[in-house]
C-alpha cells in the first residue's frame, strides 16, 4: 500500500462519528467518497439502505424563500446530484428488489424507480404498455422491466393483512407525519392497482425477448450523465453495465408473474393455470442457470411452495409430477384418483418422515368424506391410508386413534396382509433403534390379542416380521389365548371384561357417553344417553359435541331458544342427525329421527311442529326420488296433496328454507302436476315466490306446446323471465375530471332469481320434456347473443321461441353458454339415450373446435335412432347441416377419406369436397381401407385417376376392385343400387362408431 493510500485510510478509520443525518454532505462535497464508502462502511457510518433513504429526502426536501413562502424543490445542480447517488446506492445493490422493498417504504421506492426510468431515458408522456421493447435499448428495457415488476409486487404485497403495530403514547409531530406518509402510500398503492393489468403485459411480453439485457452500475451512471443521446435513445453506455442474460431475466419475470396471478386466482380460480405455468417454468429455469445467478433473487422455499399450492388447486392433468413436492404429489394423487400412488407415497414417507401427522390424518378426513359421500371405490382406501398413519404413529411412539380399532373389527386375509406389508415395509431392522422395535412387537401382539379369528391370529404370528420382532414366551402367550378362543372352548368359561364394565372416573364416563352419542342413530339410545349426561353435568351444551351436526340457520335461533336444556339438545341433535341421513340416503334412520323430533316439539312448540312437519314432507320427497321414481313411478296421492298443502300454506311466523319450496315445485313438474301449476295454484303465489313463478312458467309452456304458435304466449313469458336474469346491470363512477367512466359489470338485480339458483332449480328436474324445453331456450338464447350462424346450436322446439333480444348488449354472452352447457350436460346424465340432446351437445363441442368430441356425440346420435346402424338413420338427425358438420370435423382431424364417404351421405353428393379431400395424402385415417364403404362411382373413378397419376399402383388396385362389384353397376335397378349404398353407409358407420366411442 502506498504512503498516501496509508494516510487516507488512516485518516478515514480516524474519522469521528457522523450523526447519520448529517453524513450526505461529506458525498455532496466529495463525489468519489460514496464508492469508497460502499467497498468498507464501518460500524458508525449510515448502511446504503439509510444513505439512499438521506439522499431522496434531501432532494424531495421543498425550498422557502425569503419571505418564508415553501415552494416544490427545485431541479438544481444539488439536487440532481442527490439523486444520483441515490441511484448509484441502488446500482450498487444490483437493484435487489428484495432488499430494497424490505428497507425503503412505498413512497421512497417509488421515487427512486422514477428516477431509474428518468435517467435511462424512458420515453415520457408514454404508457409502458405501449412501448416496443425489441427497439429500446437494453438499459431502458431493463429500467422498463424493474419499475413493473416492483409495481406487480407491491400490488401484490399490499393485498396480505398487516399486523398492526402496539401504539406508544401519542406524539403530535410523529402522528402527523405518519398520517402523511400513510396518505402518500395509500395514493401510490391505488395508482399501481390501476395500473396492474399494463404492468403484468408490459412483463409477458418481456418473457418474448431473445436477447440479453443490461443494468445500470455506478460506472454507467456516471457515464449517462454527461453522454450526449443519439437519435433512436442509445448511449455509449447503453450496452454497458451489469449483464443480465435472457434466462435470468425470465426466470425472475415468470417468479413475479407467477405470484400476481396466483394473487389473483382467489377471484378467479382459472388464473391458478396460469400461475401455474409461470411458477413451474421459473423452477426450471433455476434449474438451467444453476448457480450463477446476478440479478435473479428467488426464495427457493417460497417458490416451492406457489408450486405446491398451485399443484392442488388446477386440473391434476398435465401436471409434471418430478416438478412437484411430496405434498403435491399427494393432492395430484387424489385429484386424478391414483389411489395406489397415493398408498406409495404414505408407505415411502413412513421411513422417510418428510410429511407432517397433522397433514396425513387430514387426507385421511377427506377420504372418510368421499367414502360417505357414495364413492365405494374410496371404502378400501380409507382403511389402507389408515393403516400407514397408525403405523407412522407406532414408529413416533404416538397414541393409537380409535379410528383404527373400528377398522380391525372386521377384518379380512387382504387387510391383513396390506397391515403386514406396511410394516415390513416402514421398518428397517438393520437401522431402527430397539426401542422402536418394542413398540412394533408391542403393536402387532395387542393386535393378535384383539382379533377373535384364529386364522388371523396365526397369519400375525408365524408372519417374519413377528417371528423377528416377538420373543418366544411372547408368540407361546399368544397361541395359547388363541387355543382358548377356538369353537373347541368350553361355553361356560367366563367371557372376556366387557369395557364399559371397568369403573371409570366421571369425566372419563361423560367422554364414553358423548362418543356413543356421535356414533349412534337410533332416537331412543340418544334420549337415553342425553338423560344420563344431563344428570352428570348441568353446565353442559351437548349439541356442541360434534361440529358435524348442522342444522339449517333458519331453525337455529328456535331451538335454540327452548330453555329447557335437555329439551334443546334432543331436539338439535335429533335434527341434525336425521338431515345428515337423508344427506347419505339412509332414510329409515331418518324417518325414525325426524318422527321422534316431531313427537317431542308437538308437546310444547306449535311452530317447531310445523318446522318438522315440512321437513317431513322433504324427506318423503327425497325417499320418493331416490326409490321409485328413477322407474317412473307415480307418487301417492297423499304425497301430491302435502306438496300442494305446503306451497298453499300461510303461516308467517313460521321459518322456512328455501330448497323444500324448489324441491315441492319441482317435484310437481317431475310428476306432470301441470294443470294444478298453470291454473290452479294462488296467483298471490306466483307473484311472491320466484321458484313457484318459474314453475307455472314451465308447467303452462309443457301444457301449450302441441297448440299452435300463435297460444304459446306462455313460451314468450318464460323467454323474458330467462333473459332477464341474465342481464348484466352496469356500475359507473365518475373520475377526476368530471366524466363518467364505466368500470364493472354486475348481474341484474331485477331478474326473479339469481344465475346459480336457476342453476340449481332445474338440476332438480327430470321430466324430458321440460328439460328439452330449457334447452332449445338456452340454445336460442345463445345463437341470438353470439351470433354465429355458421356455428348455431339445434334443439327440439327451437320455433316457439322469440327471433331476437330487445336489449342485446346487456346479456352476459358467457353466462349463457356456461349455463347451456351444464343443462345439456345434466340432461344427457338423466337419460345419455336422447338423441336430440346428444346432437345439441355434438353443435356445442362443434362451435368450440373440439370436433373429436363432436363426432362422438353426432355418431352416437345416430347409433341410438338406427339400433346401431342396423336401420337407416331417420333423415331429421343426420340432416344435411348434420352431415356437413361431421365432413367438416374429419376435416379438421385430417381424416380426409371420411370426408369423401361422408359427401355421399348428403341430398347432393358433394363432389367439389370429396375431390379436394382425396388430393390430400397426409390423411390420418385408414385412407384405402375404407374404399368398400364408397358406392358413388364418380367419386371412384376420381380415386383411380389420383392413384395412376401419383404411380401408387397397389392402391389404384384397390380402387378398381370397388368399382367392379357387381352391385354398383349403374345399369341397376334403383332399388339394387341403394341396397347397396345402405349396406356400405351402415358398415361406414359401425366403423366410425369403433373408432369413436
């Protein structure tokens, strides 16, 4: 080190502590102090973070004159300079948007990442959006890029709740200035939240750039000072600076866009698709670049966890499951039903320990769910997945849950075996400590003792697993007590302690009474056991022992509100558990629950016994739909009238829910009760009760349809019903300038009934007729509002409904295609045989270029109206539209020999696209295979002609073949030669029908 260098830094290690305030005018005065002062701060010296923090507040600081008048600061030498440094600050951070949103507040930032886009000579004046980025220079691409993703990230980080700070005594001055700061923030936050959507384009479309790019260092700071720009923006140092290559730059870009998206995806759950695609591309990337990372901070774990997250809340398909973490395979696992995957990964973990308890016993909830639910295939699941948590359980030396024990109390050699293979599989002798050991052999020698078959017992016993683990006086205890178990047992040897037999303390006895009466259904058992806690305890409310009791809210404030407690907790449980069976179909227990309810509130509460009276009615409607009328059945004639009873009824202080009024009017449309709907029912009703309007809607449209158009004036009602409630209303507000700006739409208020509500109605409808009607009015609806006659949906009674909609342009267009969708779809799972709702769902998959999916439905149309083929479809399904839709669909699929066979089909054969069709020899169908099911001898000898001049000889052959058979000779009859053309369009057809469904 040279004497002078000495000297300085003797002198600078020497220097006194500056108060941090005061620290900026030393690098005003000495420009080359501040890099000195970056390479070696110490330990009295202000960090860059409080440097850059002085600098801006310097430069921001507002001027006073000599009569005291505050003025905006000024843009002086002083001033520039302040800001400068606070740049070079920033540049020497490599502008880690990390560290500096940790350290600098909103306003700070802000001002510093304008200063950013003002010296790297952003264009003013201009939205970011709209700039090209190819053309600018790489700095100011780059600038560009800093500023919005620094606006996506706060945008995003202001959304999470902030815990508020514990206030100190009040202190004027702080107060205000924080209040100001506070004010300023808030003003920025909103801009930016304007701004996000500009901002997340500006940031896709960098994901297109190809090149490298650069950022400014304190170096090109001060070189862009003094350059001169040229005349597209470029500066000699332009492309100097800190390089930044194109894969980093969008790996961190595809990090930000990532987490905006799945900010955003709580309001919209299909953005999650594309957070996802974002988040799982930055994994890789991070992947390629490795290690040498410059500019690109990511937090591995968090990113880890957008991944997972997103791995559980999209489509499980197409999912990379390498990309995913444990907990994401297990989600991936459930969502696409790979129950066997889902078994690995809890065995694999048993031995690596990676998943938490708490998560595992979860899944294990949630498969429970499923399995009372009605999914069957979940039953054997659940006992497996349970049998990997008790066994983890064992392994951490962790209690057993009963849920086990009720598992095991009948058991079979295949559950058996899978407990055995489980732990073989999570124990590794050679490493397992012996006291984990103990705890196995414990576990398995508890289990040979609690089992009554003997068969079951030796399996467990003479198992390796237990030879290894059980001592021999251990397995010698367990034979002899199975000895003692076979049917060779005396009968009067004393049977075994019955649990409940061993005394207990008080608490101990409540806890065994309150897990009797969540398990147990029957209402006398429940009484019995509630009599008992209620005279072990008076300070107790029984209905909250299990959070699965639900009673509808309606009914909640009534019961209540009985005082006696005994009284309240039968009849909330009594009542909850009754709807919880009727929710799983078992409506014997239910009919019992609810009886004993209704008994008991008669005694004392006429309008509870009114309440049970109707939810009687519910569940006699249910027990109806589920039982006898999936056969077509008629219900009682009791049951009819009760409906009619409870739609007619006036009684206002009594509660009522609102599915026992869609259920009893769609009830009355599933059971044809059209005449007492249309004409008889209370128009007082009809005017109070949307559901009850909809349905004499419906009932007088079913009622008028054979008459002639000019009566369906009911049709035109049910159309303006309709239309209504899928009117958007607009909301406006005005801006600062005094215009009035249109900023969201909202559904219409003024529709009888919300979307989902209709929705819901007419899934609880099964008449055909009426559900055709709903079509052919939603596939109206929509042609009118798209507007796309080339892509038009057909229905049945398409002609009774109106031509157009008054008021276009306030229809939700994607409201409606959504709902038609989810009709049809619902339509076709109540009879999959109806072929007019099988074409509108083949001219739904059509219009959305799904044209495999389209074919499926057009061929399975015809295949239920033909007995497969085997008759000649009737002309009003494959009509020619019909047919020029398939033509077009093979098209589309390049099945272009199809397309020829399907030209045939039509009134006039369509020679012009059957020629074009068989010039094209990328065809992905099975092309001269299929020349046996052409009769058209035209279209033939077009094929000769193609084969000889393209010199494919083997298949000129074939074609020469076809049209020698005898049945084709035009000198036929003409009843021969469409013999002969049925017989081929049936085996055309029958082929198509293989290769389709």
């Amino acid at each position: 080190m040279s004497a002078e260098a000495a000297d300085r830094e003797a002198a600078t290690s020497s220097r006194p502590s500056t108060p941090p305030q005061t620290i900026w005018f030393e690098f005003l005065l000495d420009e080359g102090l501040l890099e000195k002062h970056l390479q070696k701060c110490y330990p009295a010296d202000p960090s860059p973070i409080q440097l850059i923090i002085q600098f801006l507040e310097q430069a921001s600081k507002p001027s006073v004159n000599e009569q005291n008048q505050v003025h905006p600061p000024s843009d002086n030498k002083r001033n520039r300079t302040l800001k400068l440094l606070a740049l070079k600050v920033a540049a020497h951070l490599k502008w880690d948007l990390e560290v500096l949103e940790k350290s600098l507040s909103v306003p700070v930032l802000n001002m510093l990442l304008n200063e950013l886009l003002c010296i790297s000579k952003v264009p003013s004046g201009v939205k970011h959006v709209d700039l090209d980025l190819c053309s600018l220079p790489p700095t100011t691409t780059m600038a560009i890029l800093v500023y919005n993703r620094w606006a996506v990230r706060t945008t995003v980080q202001s959304s999470f709740p902030v815990k508020q700070l514990k206030a100190g005594p009040p202190q004027l001055n702080i107060m205000s200035q924080m209040l100001q700061e506070k004010e300023l923030t808030d003003n920025i936050l909103k801009v930016l939240k304007e701004q996000a959507e500009d901002s997340i384009l500006v940031l896709e479309r960098a994901l297109q750039l190809t090149t490298d790019l650069y950022v400014h260092t304190m170096k090109t700071l001060d070189q862009i000072v003094g350059e001169s720009c040229l005349t597209n923006g470029d500066t000699e140092s332009s492309t100097a600076g800190l390089q930044i290559s194109m894969d980093e730059m969008h790996c961190q870009v595809c990090y930000d866009l990532g987490t905006v998206f799945f900010s955003q995806g709580s309001s919209s759950p299909p953005i999650y698709e594309k957070a996802k695609e974002h988040l799982f591309k930055t994994n890789e990337l991070l992947s390629k670049i490795g290690a040498e990372l410059v500019h690109c901070q990511i937090d591995q774990k968090r990113l880890d966890g957008y991944c997972q997250a997103c791995a559980v809340l999209t489509d499980p398909c197409e999912v990379n499951e390498l990309q995913l973490t444990t907990y994401g395979r297990v989600h991936h696992c459930i969502k696409s039903s790979n129950y066997q995957g889902l078994i690995e990964i809890f065995l694999n973990d048993n031995v690596t320990l990676s998943l938490l308890s708490h998560f595992r016993q979860s899944v294990l909830r949630d498969l429970f769910q499923m399995a009372h639910n009605g999914d069957k295939d979940v039953q054997e699941v659940c006992f497996k997945v349970c049998i990997c948590n008790t066994i983890r359980d064992v392994l951490e030396q962790q209690m057993i849950g009963v849920t086990f024990h009720q598992l095991m109390l009948k058991p079979t050699k295949e559950r058996i075996d899978f407990l055995l293979e489980a732990c073989t599989r999570s124990l590794n002798l050679d490493q397992t400590s012996e006291e984990i050991k103990r705890h196995m052999a414990t576990f398995l020698k508890n289990i040979c003792q609690s089992l009554d078959d003997p068969q079951f017992v030796f399996m467990i016993s003479s198992h390796e697993l237990c030879t290894k683990l059980l001592t021999d006086e251990e397995r010698k205890q367990i034979l002899d007590q199975m000895r003692k178990r076979s049917p060779r047992a005396k009968l009067s040897a004393k049977p075994l302690t019955v649990f409940y037999d061993i005394p207990a303390s008080a608490s101990v006895s409540i806890g065994q009474l309150e897990h009797q009466l969540i398990l147990t259904v029957d209402s006398g058992r429940i009484r019995q056991i509630l009599i008992e806690l209620h005279g072990m305890t008076s300070d107790r409310q029984f209905w909250t022992v299990s959070n699965k009791w639900e009673v509808p809210t309606v009914y909640g404030g009534v019961i209540l509100g009985i005082k006696d407690n005994l009284t309240r907790d039968l009849v909330y449980i009594l009542m909850a558990k009754g709807l919880h069976c009727i929710m799983i179909k078992d409506f014997a227990h239910a009919r019992q629950l609810h009886s004993t309810c209704l008994e008991l509130v008669t005694e004392f509460s006429p309008k509870l016994r009114q309440v049970m009276l109707n939810e009687m009615l519910l569940l006699d409607i249910s027990a109806h739909k589920a039982g006898t009328e999936s056969a077509g059945e008629r219900p009682p004639a009791d049951l009819v009238s009760r409906v009619r009873g409870y739609l007619e009824m006036r009684l206002p202080d009594i509660p009522l829910r609102q599915i026992l009024t869609e259920e009893c009017v769609a009830s009355m449309l599933n059971w044809k009760e059209n005449e007492y709907l249309s004409l008889q029912i209370p128009a007082p009703l009809i005017q109070n009760n949307p559901f009850v309007k909809l349905g004499q809607l419906l009932a007088a449209t079913c009622k008028e349809l054979p008459g002639p158009k000019e009566s369906r004036r009911t049709a035109k009602d049910l159309w303006d019903v309709v239309v209504q409630i899928f009117c958007l209303s607009n909301q406006h507000k005005r801006i600062n300038d005094g215009r009035i700006s249109l900023i969201k739409y909202r559904e219409s208020t003024l529709g009888i009934m919300r979307r989902s509500e209709l929705v819901t109605f007419i899934k609880r409808l099964s008449d055909p007729l009426i559900l055709t009607i709903l079509i052919s009015l939603f596939v109206k609806l929509h042609n009118i509002v798209r507007d796309d006659i080339v892509n038009d949906a057909t229905a049945e009674y398409m002609s009774i409904w109106p031509t157009s909609v008054p008021n276009l342009q306030s229809v939700d267009v994607e409201a409606v295609a959504v709902t038609m969708k989810e009709i049809v779809t619902y339509s076709l799972s109540i009879n999959s045989n109806n072929h007019y709702w099988l074409t509108t769902q083949a001219d739904i998959y059509f219009a959305t270029n799904q044209f495999s999916a389209a074919l499926h439905f057009y061929i399975q149309a015809g295949a239920i109206c033909s007995d497969f083929f085997n008759k000649c479809v009737p002309s009003d399904v494959y009509t020619d539209m019909v047919l020029k839709r398939m033509i077009k669909c093979c098209s589309m699929l390049n099945c272009h020999t199809q397309v020829a066979i399907l030209c045939q089909f039509l009134k006039e054969v369509d020679y012009m696209t059957a020629f074009k069709a068989l010039q094209e020899q990328n065809s992905h169908d099975a092309m001269d295979s299929y020349y046996d099911y052409i009769w058209d001898i035209t279209i033939l000898e077009y094929l000769t002609h193609i084969h000889h001049k393209r010199g494919e000889t083997d298949k000129r052959q074939i074609a020469i073949k076809a049209i020698g058979q005898s049945e084709l000779n035009s000198s036929n009859p003409e009843e021969v030669l469409q013999l002969a053309a049925q017989k081929r369009q049936k085996k055309f057809l029958q082929a198509m029908a293989k290769l389709y469904f």
